[in-house]
C-alpha cells in the first residue's frame, strides 16, 4: 500500500540546541590562550589589559545576568561603551551584551551587537572567532540564511581546528538555502568525526541528515538514518517514518512490522497513532490482529469508544468472521452515529449469519436515507434479503425499481431473470 503522507513531520531542525554564552571575566584571557594559530595582528599584553574599573563593572553585570536582571545589565553595558574603552574592553562588553539580547530573544539586537565585535581590531583571536561564530548564528535565527552562510564560512577560514557543531550549523543554513546536495557532506563530516572518537551522534545530527536525504527522495539512505535514530534514541516518530519509507520502496510486510514493532514497545499511546496502525492492519488484510489492537486501545483508555473507533472495530470483527462480536459492535456504532453505513454493515453481518428478518430490519434502516453512498448496494442487499425470506414479488420489485434507476444495471437484470424463473419453477411444482 502507497502511503499517500508522511506519518510524522520530516523535518526537526532547531538552530535553538545550539548555545549562546557570554565570555565571563574570568575566562576572557583563556579565551584568547585557546586559539592562536590565525592571529589577524599581534596583540602586545597592553593591548588585552582590562582596566580595574572595567573590570569591576563587567563583573557587576555577570552578576546582574546570572541573576536574569537583563535590564539592569544591559542599561549598566550601555553605560560602560560611553566610556574611552580598548578594544578589547569593547569587545567584552559587546558579547556580554548580545547575551542579555539572546537572553531576551531580541535576536535583532544581538546581531548587530556581533556585527560591530567582529569589526573590531585589536581583539585577541578566540574572541574574535565565538563572536564571528554566534553572528552565523544569530543569522540563522533571524533567517538571514546567505549572510548566515557567509559568516559562517568567515569563520571557518579563521580557525583550525573544528567541533562537529559548526558543520551541523553550516549544514542547516545550506539546508534551508535548500542546498541539499551541499548540506550533506558536512553533517555527515560531523557524524563521521563523533564516530571516529566513539561518541554518539546527536541526535539534531541525524535529524538534519534525514531531512536532506527525505529532500533528495534518498529513501535507501533515509532508511539506514532512521535505523540509527531509531538505535540511539528510539521514538514513536522515527518508527512510523520508516514505516513510510519502507512503504515508498516497495517492502509493505516491513513497513507494517515497522509499526507493529513501535506498538509493541509501547511507544503508539495517541488515538490516532493506534487507529491508523489499526486501519494498516486491515488493509494488509489482518483484520483480526486490527480488532485486537482496537480492544485493546478502548480498554486502556488511549482510544474513545466513539462511534467511529467502534464502527472500524465492527468491519476488522466482520471481515475476521467473529459475526457474534460484530454485531454487539457494530450496533453500538450504529446506536451512537445514526450512520446508514454501520446499519448496511449490520445487514450484511446478518445476512452472512442467515438472520433474514433481522438482516431486512436493518437494510431498510439504512435506506432511510435517501443520500446513502451504497444506496444501490443496499437495495440490492435488500432484495436478496427478500428472495430469501421468500417475498419473491417484494424482491421483484426492489430489483425492477434498481433497473428503472440504473438501465444497464446487469446485477439486477440477473436477479430478475432468476426471480422470474424461480416463480416459473414453482408454479409448475405446485400443479
């Protein structure tokens, strides 16, 4: 069966699992120490001295931020950058400020405060790099994607060495410039590198990697990603993915095992994850495997014992033959939806049990409306009925009344013809 939609949403990619923290004055020169391979200038120790009084106020306001009095920080940093500051100096105070902007999701502000840092001279290289790294990403929040990507690439020019991070970064702004084919080699640079050190991947990773390969149409990748997704962080989601997926490749009998698996793990707790794995079931024809996850989602209080689950539980019980726990179903939906449909069902339930006079009971209620979808189903399924109740005439006219609506009607041009021949060989039984 062709899944004709994408049972959770492909894409899960957030720029916000990627941190944004303020250098403190007491790491300021570890900073600096961290990186030195790409030195714009050489910065002599006078030009990183922080001046005592500087220092007092920078330390004040790390106190304000870690007490979330953001304001109060921000009005104190506005103050100190009237001040006849180094650049250095500057460029403390700056990323201490675009913090209190992130803080206060003002990522507008932020940005502008990481654009006048990354235009600073004498500003020793660490520094320089977070800033220029966190204006990628506040590029990136703001959807700014190009000028994210070019900072980005600014930045990996400056450094080194490179965490797994950045590619997963670089990776999610091609992805939304709808670069897919260039997003792919670097999230999976960064997979490969958290392998090689016998880390696990995060989890964002293999999320960004499966929404370029759903974007490709790479279902025979996207299948071993899931797989993995699946291995390091098992979730219902994941599952009824590669149920699709193995569904768009051809392998029905894994994409129902691939759900079937999820439920037996516990992790179908929605009404309508259990239902729709229900519907599957029956239309993989395993109707009674459908009736017993329904029975047993009504039980456990996850599926509503409406009309409708109830009405789906009585085709599963039909179509398993279990007609006895059929029809207590399906006249309960039938009492609950005033459906012509669940009383057509019930009909044909009980003509399959031989119940005739119950079986008319219920095809006339049906008939009741005149908009019926099967009305013509179930005036045939009436006049079946009929003839065997032997109401032959009664029959007759049900079947003629189906020919003057529908000439070329053959199912009731055979039942007339046979109607007619019955009657014949009766008459002449008689004599």
């Amino acid at each position: 069966m062709k899944n004709n939609k994408i049972l959770c949403t492909l894409l899960a990619v957030s720029v916000f699992a990627l941190f944004f923290n303020p250098v403190s004055i007491s790491t300021a020169h570890a900073v600096e120490e961290k990186k030195e391979e790409k030195p714009k200038k050489r910065l002599t120790k006078r030009a990183l001295i922080i001046s005592q009084k500087v220092s007092k106020i920078l330390e004040g306001v790390q106190k304000m931020a870690d007490e979330k009095r953001y304001q109060d920080a921000l009005a104190e940093l506005n103050d100190t950058l009237e001040m006849r500051l180094s650049d250095y100096e500057k460029a403390l105070a700056y990323n201490m400020m675009a913090y209190m902007y992130f803080a206060l999701e003002d990522f507008p502000k932020a940005q502008k405060v990481y654009e006048n840092v990354v235009k600073l001279e004498k500003v020793p290289d660490g520094l320089l790099q977070t800033a220029q790294l966190s204006l990628a990403k506040a590029y990136m929040i703001e959807e700014k994607y190009q000028k994210a990507l070019s900072a980005i690439n600014v930045w990996f020019d400056m450094v080194d060495q490179v965490s797994p991070d950045p590619y997963v970064l670089r990776a999610q702004i091609k992805f939304q410039l709808k670069d897919y084919k260039g997003a792919l080699p670097d999230v999976k640079k960064a997979i490969k590198m958290a392998q090689d050190e016998n880390k696990t991947p995060k989890e964002n990773w293999l999320l960004v990697e499966r929404a370029v390969y759903f974007q490709n149409s790479d279902f025979k990748s996207l299948e071993r990603c899931l797989k993995d997704l699946i291995s390091l962080y098992p979730k219902e989601q994941y599952w009824t993915q590669l149920s699709y997926v193995y569904a768009e490749l051809g392998k029905q009998d894994k994409s129902l095992v691939a759900l079937e698996t999820a439920y037996e793990q516990d992790l179908l707790q929605k009404e309508n994850q259990i239902m729709s794995l229900a519907q599957y079931m029956l239309s993989e024809e395993t109707p009674y495997k459908a009736a017993k996850v329904i029975l047993k989602g009504i039980k456990s209080g996850r599926v509503e014992e409406s009309g409708k689950n109830l009405s789906l539980l009585g085709d599963a019980l039909m179509m398993a033959k279990e007609y006895e726990q059929a029809i207590n179903v399906m006249t309960k939906a039938a009492d609950k939806t005033q459906d012509s449909a669940d009383y057509y069902k019930l009909a044909q339930i009980h003509s399959n049990r031989q119940e005739w006079q119950q079986a008319l009971t219920q095809a006339e209620q049906a008939l009741k409306d005149k908009d019926f979808k099967y009305r013509q189903d179930a005036l045939v399924l009436k006049g079946l009925i009929l003839f065997n109740l032997n109401r032959l005439d009664d029959a007759k006219i049900v079947f003629s009344n189906i020919k003057k609506s529908e000439p070329e009607n053959r199912t009731a041009d055979q039942w007339l013809a046979y109607i007619e021949g019955e009657q014949k060989r009766r008459a002449y039984m008689a004599q």
